[in-house]
C-alpha cells in the first residue's frame, strides 16, 4: 500500500474460487476498498492492483471448511 497526503495506492494478493469471473470479482473489490479506505480515512484510492496467487477448486473448499472444524 502507498498512502500520500490525499490519495492511496492498494496492492493485494487473492485465492479466487474456480469458476468465478475474475474481472467481476476485481470490480467488486475495488468498489468495496474505495469505500471503506475513503470512510476509514478520507483518502481517495486512485489504484488497486489485485495478484491473482492461484485458484481453488471446489473439493479443496470442502478439505479447507473439514479442517477448520477440527481443528
């Protein structure tokens, strides 16, 4: 994240789950970030560079949900 005196720059790294349309799922986000960065601090997010780190597939979702009940 780069914050100047009146603007900011967010970077950030996702999982998404396979299936889901990407560019949907980038307009969403930054929506959602321009809104609760300029609410939380009054600064404008002029960028949002979102990484995606890789892709889950319905079965890992279930083992992922699996073993946070147990642990």
């Amino acid at each position: 994240m780069e914050v100047g005196s009146e603007e900011v720059a967010v970077d950030l790294k996702v999982i998404l789950q396979y299936g889901k349309s990407a560019p949907k799922i980038y307009e969403n986000v930054v929506k959602e970030i321009q809104k609760a960065v300029y609410n939380m601090t009054g600064l404008k997010v002029v960028e949002v560079n979102m990484t995606v780190e890789g892709v889950q597939l319905a079965k890992e979702e279930q083992e992922d949900k699996t073993e946070e009940r147990v642990k």
